[in-house]
C-alpha cells in the first residue's frame, strides 16, 4: 500500500493581501502527477484544507477540480478538517463523496470508522480524527476528563485502538491536526493553544503503524512513524528558503515499510531584501527575483517618497515593506508631553519627521501653517 501525507492546503490563504489561489491549485494539481509517477493508491490530507471555516467560492472550485485530478491520477483521497476549516461545512455529502473515493472523515462522534483500503496483504484502517477542540470535543467523546489536547487526543486514541483490536492483522494509519512534542512550528500557523495546554505527546498516537499529521508548516520527523508533512506553499515570509514537500509512504505486510519525501515545486518563490531603496532597484544580484513573491526592509536614513510603487517597476510581485532606517528611532515620551507648549504646526512638523525621518522644510511648513489655517476656518465655519 502506498499512501501520500499531505496537510494543511489552506485553500484561499492570502499573503499579504495577494491571492494564492492560482499558485496552490498549480502545486497541488501537481500531486497528481505524483500519484500516476509512483502508484500511490490513496492521499492523505492531515487537516486545514481550506484557509477559513466559509471558504469562498473560488476555493471550493478550486478544491473541487483538484480533487477531481487526484481521482482521474487512481488514489482514493481520505481529508479530515483542521482548526481552520468548519468540519460541519466540509463533511457536507461525506456519505456521497465516499462512494467516488474521497473520504471526508469530519464527525467526531465517528473517528473509530475507519476508512478500509486494501491490497495484496490484506486491509490497512485509516482512520481521520477532525481537529478536537478540547471544549466541545471533551462531551462530543464521552465527558473526557481534563479541557487539553492532549486528554481529547487520548481519548480519541483509546476509541482508536479499541476498534483496531477487532481487526486483528489490520494494519493502521492515523490522520491527526495537532501541536505534538518535538515539533517546529513556523510563524504562519494560528495558535491552537487552550489555556496554555496545546502540547500533545507523540505517546498518545502508539499503536498505529502510521501517523500522519497536520498543523506545523515545516515538515519534519518526530519518529519514523509520527510526521508532518508541513504545508505545500510558504505562507509566510519567515518560511523563505523553506523546501516544501509531501511523504510517501509504503505499508508492506508487517507494516510500515518506508517513508520517503518528494519535493513539491513552488510556482513562486519567496525573497527578503533588505537595503536602500537606489540600491535594490538598480543592483544586478537581484535580477533573478522579479518573478518572486518580495518582502522589502528598507533601510534609507530618510523615508523614501512613494517606495512600494518604485519597487513594484522591478519587483511586480513586492507584497510587503517595512521602514527601518536610522530616522525610525521610538518617541519614548507621552502625548501629553509631545504636546506640551507646541503650537499646531509645531505637531504637524514632528509628526512629518517621524514619519519620514527629516524634519519639513520651511516651505513645508509654510504649506502645513496655511493648511490648519484654512482647517480651522471651516470647523469654526459648521
């Protein structure tokens, strides 16, 4: 049996601001690719499939066509939801989507379902555990005791495990949305944290040939049976450099055989550049990154005039910028004190210089001087 990990799709995420839809369908139709190449018989999707619990309709579409390419490439698809996507939304015609093999496994009262795929050595139980919010999963399982991760997470373990032990010889894969030991997180998840008790164990999953997880970005091994596959673009600029991937993984009779990456292409790499706004726009070194997604710190002792639109000539796909020149220096005084004894053009000028780092010019001021005059005439006007 080999099955393909991935997670945390997050279908319409945005980076700052810029529409990723275009470039998560490319990767992820991509994956199909992967199944006809490799054989894999089904593909896993550890959670946060879509970026938001109302998902628009450009990501449903999205969802849709390339669910509809993994079934046309031979895998059966098993998701479940994570802490981003409603699970009441996405298990909508779980029971009619099943009998096309794709397999949404969003109702926690059914976590011990197990989808049953199977091959020459017989059956391998898959089974999806939704995201377990410790308030609401705690009765939803039974009246768990203790509001954690972890104690949902065990719990829905036993369930697990109870059900394999009347499948004797069955071997096992777990599909679960979790912040486990041992794991790395980047700064593009969205805390899961519940009073201070997000962190689950990897001992909570033992019994299961196989783990396949959701939630942290980067991919990693916690042991060779309890992975992240991590997200299959960057959705932040503090992943830069990252090397996204997905997880092949081949059962064989006795279990977990091998655990395999396979590299994922990223449609539009993302770049940090940080220096003088003369010096990023006209230095050949950058001349290859016009197509990257660019993420700007500039560092002009004087605020530039209307940098985003100057670096957007060369860099098209600039998103982000920041200011951090030797001007930007914190005001630690109040604004009381800021006030005291200046008169309204005073306040106007320290505010131009610290925005921009330089004090205004006297014709500035003069402009400033004639602009509250004529301000005042009209509110004293009404």
């Amino acid at each position: 049996m080999r099955l393909l990990h991935t997670s945390d799709w997050h279908l319409g995420r945005s980076l700052h601001g810029t529409d990723l839809l275009v470039e998560q369908e490319a990767v992820l139709s991509g994956l199909a690719e992967v199944v006809a190449a490799e054989g894999v018989d089904a593909v896993l999707v550890a959670g946060d499939v879509y970026d938001r619990a109302v998902p628009s309709a450009d990501a449903t579409a999205v969802l849709d066509r390339v669910l509809t390419r993994l079934r046309a490439a031979g895998a059966a698809v098993v998701l479940t939801p994570g802490n981003h996507d409603s699970a009441r939304r996405l298990g909508f015609a779980s029971g009619l989507l099943a009998v096309s093999g794709v397999h949404v496994r969003a109702a926690t009262p059914l976590l011990d379902e197990p989808v049953l795929l199977a091959d020459e050595h017989g059956d391998v139980a898959v089974y999806g555990l939704p995201y377990l919010e410790p308030d609401i999963a705690r009765h939803e399982l039974g009246l768990v005791e203790g509001r954690s991760h972890e104690a949902v997470l065990g719990a829905a373990m036993d369930r697990v495990r109870a059900d394999l032990f009347l499948r004797p010889g069955t071997r096992s894969v777990v599909l679960a949305h979790a912040f486990v030991g041992g794991g790395l997180p980047s700064d593009s998840e969205r805390d899961i944290c519940v009073g201070g008790v997000d962190l689950v164990p990897a001992a909570v999953f033992d019994g299961v040939d196989y783990v396949a997880l959701g939630h942290l970005h980067r991919p990693q091994t916690l042991s060779p049976r309890v992975r992240y596959s991590g997200s299959p673009l960057a959705y932040s600029f503090g992943e830069a450099g990252h090397h996204k991937q997905a997880w092949l993984v081949d059962l064989d009779a006795g279990g977990l055989a091998e655990v395999r990456a396979v590299p994922l292409p990223a449609p539009r790499r993302l770049a940090v550049l940080t220096g003088e706004l003369d010096t990023l726009l006209s230095d050949p070194a950058h001349a290859g990154m016009a197509a990257h997604f660019v993420s700007v710190r500039l560092t002009d002792p004087v605020r530039p005039v209307d940098p985003m639109r100057k670096l957007q000539a060369r860099f098209p796909h600039c998103v982000h910028l920041e200011w951090a020149g030797s001007g930007a220096v914190a005001d630690g005084r109040s604004y009381a004190e800021r006030l005291a004894g200046r008169t309204d053009v005073q306040v106007a000028g320290e505010f131009v210089q610290h925005v921009r780092g330089r004090e205004p010019s006297e014709a500035e001021r003069e402009l400033l001087g004639r602009a509250l005059l004529t301000a005042g005439r009209e509110e004293a006007a009404r």
